[in-house]
C-alpha cells in the first residue's frame, strides 16, 4: 500500500526550555538562546525559558511543574549532561519518565561523532516521554545543542515529517 503524499499541516508545539549551570546566567546562556531562536524560526512557541544551578531535586521538581502542565508538550533540557560531579541533569529527570525514548542519545551520538569524535562517547544525553510530555536532555555547549536540534529535534516536532514524528503523542486528545 503506497504512503499518502497529501500534504500535512503544521502544528506548533508549546516548547519549554531550561539551562542547567552553575556557571552562566540568562544572559550568557547561548545554549539556551539557540534553542529558542530555533523554536521561534520554525514555528513552534516558547512556552517558558529558566535557567537552575545543577541541584538534582531543583532540575526534577521544575521539570515535573512542567510535565504537570498541560501548556507544555515539550522540555528541552540544555547542561548537566556530563560526568563531571555536578552534572545530575539524567539522575535528575529519568525517574519521572513513562517511556524512556532510547533512540535519541544514540541519534544524538551517531550525529555528534563527525564534529566531536569519540569524545561523543562522554555525552549522557537521553529523552523520555511523561504524561504526554516529551523530555530532551541535551549537553550544555551551544554546538551541542544545534546537533540535536538540526540532525534529531527539528524533524522530530514537525507534524509534517513522515514516515513519523512525535506530534502524536504529545497532543492530549485522547489521553
């Protein structure tokens, strides 16, 4: 049976956005500012943008706010990703996941190998879905974050990418 070529609709997404680091403020945040800039330019809204110091219990209680909110369908999560000691951002997020989403860190990985080489090994970036929530934990460096955004996320949250995409299950229709 041959896939439909009917051309799909658009549909914005409601993206939140939150920095962790203990280094940098709002406005150092180029990592952070990336992704909204990129939000922005394809459509999608900024639904809130913060910035918390690396704390596991400061990150896990402003994601779960997050997921709790039907406002927000997705967090991109920018730092903390690391194996430096402060770095708690997967410790922090995972427990709350209904599903993890294992494909990301490996796309991510499998993207990031031809401009970082095997130091991509040292990313612990990962995804996973909560209450129709979709959860992207991201390292901290700006090229970093255009990585995931170019090579995963961008096609990822657009309606119109076929053969799928994650629009489906962030919508709460029929939760």
């Amino acid at each position: 049976m041959p896939h439909d070529k009917t051309p799909k609709p658009f549909y914005p997404l409601n993206i939140a956005i939150l920095t962790v680091s203990d280094t940098r403020s709002l406005a150092e945040d180029t990592s952070g500012q990336y992704l909204e800039d990129s939000i922005r330019a394809t459509g999608h809204h900024l639904a809130a943008r913060e910035l918390h110091k690396d704390d596991k219990y400061t990150i896990r209680a402003r994601v779960a706010a997050w997921i709790a909110d039907p406002a927000v369908q997705v967090v991109l999560i920018t730092g903390g990703t690391g194996f430096y000691g402060r770095d708690n951002t997967p410790e922090a997020v995972a427990v709350l996941f209904d599903k993890t989403i294992d494909g990301f860190g490996e796309a991510f990985r499998a993207a990031s190998i031809a401009e970082i080489g095997m130091s991509t090994l040292q990313s612990r970036a990962l995804a996973g879905m909560a209450n129709r929530t979709a959860v992207f934990c991201l390292p901290g460096s700006t090229g970093a974050c255009k990585t995931a955004w170019e090579h995963v996320l961008k096609e990822q949250l657009d309606s119109r990418t076929r053969p799928c995409n994650f629009y489906p299950h962030l919508t709460r229709e029929d939760a």
